[in-house]
C-alpha cells in the first residue's frame, strides 16, 4: 500500500470517533468509535473487513488517551502504521479565527481552546484528542479541519443578528453555520452531476440526520445556512428543536425553569423525540406512521409532517438568496436513505416545479447516488457525503503545500 493514509479523528466530549481514510480512493481501511468515556462500560470498537471487534478501556478516565493508544496498536498489528502520514481533526467551532485547514501547533490549539466558550462541549474535547494524537504519534503531521470554516465566505447579511452591533462584537455572536465538510463536499460532487465547473454552479445542499441543516451554496461558496450561532438553529432535528420564539425562553425561566434545564430540553428533549413523544430516530418515526394503531401514531406523524414542512420551507425560502438554481442535494443518513423524507419534501416544492421519479427516488438508497426529479423537471438529487475524505483530502493537501 502507498504512503496514501491519513487518521481522521473526531474527538467528542465522551465519545471519538476515528477512520483510517485512503486518500487515493476515499475508503476508510479501517473505521471505528470510542464511546461512553468515563463510564465503567466504555470500549473501543472497529471494523476490519467487515468483521466487529471491541476492546473495553480501563478505569474511569484517561479514556481518549487510551483509545488513540489502541488505534496505534491496531494499525501496528495491520501492517498500516508506516502508511499514515497524517492526522487530520475535526473541530466544530472556528469562530472567527479560522477560514480554512491549520497544521496544529500550541497556537492554533490556544486559539480553539479561545472558542470554548461558542462550543463548550466540543472544543475542549477536540483539544483532548489532539494532544492525545500528537503523543501516540509524534512524528506525524497534524492538522484541524473545521465545521465552520466553509460559511466564512457568508455576506454580512447573511451571517448578521438583528441585535445591538455593539453586543455583536463584544460576544462574537453570529451565524457561524456548521456541517461545512458535508456541504462542502456534496456540492461539489453535484458540480460533475450537472457538468459544470464548482465556481460557475449553485446548490442547495440539504444535510438531513440527526443534526440537521440546509446551506446555499453560490459559485461554490457558502453564502447562507440554516445553523446559526451554534447546531441548536434552523431545522428541527434529532433531539433538537431547531427555530423557536426566543420569547419562549425566557417564558420558561420566569416561570422558574433553570439554565440547565432549558438547555437540557431544547438539546435532548426536543425535535423528534419531543414532537413523537418516543423516539430520536427517523427510522422509528417512519416504521410508526406505517400502523394506525401504533400507541405514538398521531406523534410520529406530527414529526414527519413538521420536519418535512420546515426543511421545504428552508430550500424555499433559499430560492431568493440565487439567480439560478443547478439542483438540490439530499444528504446524511436520513436525507441518503429516508425516500418517504425525500418524497414529501419535494411534494412540498410542487409550486417550484418539482416533481419526484418515484423509481429513482426509491433506487437512491443505502448509500446509493442518483437522480430523484422526473426527467425536464428542476434537478433534485441524493448524494452520499464523505466528510472523512474531505478532512483526509484537507490535511494531505496542506502537507505537500
């Protein structure tokens, strides 16, 4: 195997994830999750060749450590460590500070260690798992790729609170957008779909999972999403409710609610699980609406009806931001496999001129590209996201820059 491999690390607060991404041809040779991090249960977990293997971690703490130190173990035992020559980190919040990739150092980890404060349970996770990186393989080349750093091309309109400027600056409070690697990504997969260079094309890329959100992209660049000043924006997703009346808020506190626990059920409690009453998970969502007499039918379809209603409403309102429109994508794991979710919202867009290919639609799943617009129809499109190639692409490009 060539010198093609780069580690890509997602370092969460009680979770990392991580792949061994071929930069030649974007498969992961191996892919994995640590998870449950200071609990007496957690393990590292991965696939090689199709086959699960798990390995539980000691003790309560240290577990980042002792994941990236099993991951160093694991290649060493495939024969891939002399492979890897990289390591490329995703970080949620750039703020500001950061446009594009970094080689890390002690100064770019200040500076995203700076940002806690706009993404306090990722950040310092993120800084965990890069110092923890670093130790397993210090001879390797680091670098941190960042969710936000695709929106800094927003206009000021776009990214601008109707609050005080004078508050705005003081607390940095923006739109700073996320999922930037996925609408990254996607649109420029779009971009050989419809034949046209990624500078001359426009898209509205729509990335529906458990974290949702819609990006228009113009001329390649980000110049409007649906994520704001933290993931919590826009539409409603998993456990998250999205949009709401801030006045709501502050509604709940007077009426003795504390910190915690608003954050709490508008982070956990909330978008699916909160409107279907039983479950975060789309696929549960769908397999209810299917039986009548299903105990949560009438909130199952409450959720359907409402995230399909907003995402419509979201590419809808897009329209205004482009002069043309190449397509739309749909992306992530509801937006790749959910043909029901697809159908609905381009039901929706019926005043646009869409109109859904029921047999390309439903060809369009598990993983699968394609064409789900009928034939002289506006183009609506699935294309599967690899937001690990574009970190593993990233970080390679910058270390023979």
């Amino acid at each position: 195997m060539s010198n093609s491999l780069v580690l890509v690390i997602n370092s969460g607060s009680s979770s990392l994830k991580f792949a061994l991404i071929d930069t030649v041809n974007g498969e992961a040779t191996l892919s994995g999750l640590g998870e449950c991090f200071g609990l007496p249960e957690a393990v590292v977990s991965w696939k090689v060749n199709g086959e699960k293997h798990e390995y539980k971690l000691d003790g309560l703490e240290n577990h980042h450590q002792q994941s990236i130190d099993r991951i160093v173990d694991l290649v060493d035992e495939l024969g891939l460590k002399e492979d890897i020559v990289a390591v490329g980190h995703r970080v949620v919040q750039g703020g500001n500070l950061f446009d594009r990739t970094v080689k890390i150092d002690e100064k770019v980890i200040a500076d995203i260690e700076s940002l806690s404060d706009l993404a306090p349970l990722h950040n310092p996770a993120h800084v965990i798992g890069m110092r923890a990186a670093s130790k397993a393989f210090p001879t390797l080349s680091q670098y941190a790729i960042f969710d936000t750093a695709f929106h800094q091309t927003m206009p000021e309109k776009a990214y601008t609170y109707a609050i005080s400027q004078e508050v705005s600056k003081e607390y940095n409070i923006r739109r700073y957008g996320f999922h930037g690697t996925s609408h990254y990504f996607v649109t420029r997969e779009a971009a050989k779909v419809v034949n046209k260079p990624v500078d001359a094309s426009s898209f509205i890329s729509v990335h529906l999972g458990n974290g949702a959100s819609v990006c228009v992209v113009k001329n390649g660049e980000s110049i409007d999403t649906s994520m704001g000043f933290t993931p919590l924006a826009g539409l409603m997703m998993g456990t998250r409710c999205g949009d709401i009346d801030p006045s709501v808020l502050e509604y709940l506190l007077k009426k003795g609610w504390s910190e915690e626990r608003l954050e709490k059920e508008l982070i956990n409690n909330s978008g699916f699980l909160g409107v279907s009453g039983f479950t975060s998970d789309c696929r549960g969502i769908l397999e209810a609406m299917e039986d009548e007499n299903h105990p949560h039918f009438h909130g199952a379809k409450l959720a359907f009806e409402l995230f399909t209603y907003r995402v419509a409403k979201y590419i809808a309102s897009y329209m205004v931001a482009l002069d043309e429109l190449d397509g739309i994508i749909f992306t992530g794991g509801i937006g790749e496999n959910a043909m029901q979710i697809r159908s609905e919202i381009l039901r929706l867009m019926k005043i646009f001129g869409y109109q859904e290919d029921v047999e390309g639609n439903t060809a369009a799943r598990f993983g699968a590209q394609g064409i789900i617009s009928k034939p002289n129809t506006p183009l609506a499109m699935v294309i599967p996201t690899n937001e690990e190639w574009v970190i593993a692409n990233e970080s390679m490009a910058l270390l023979h820059a």
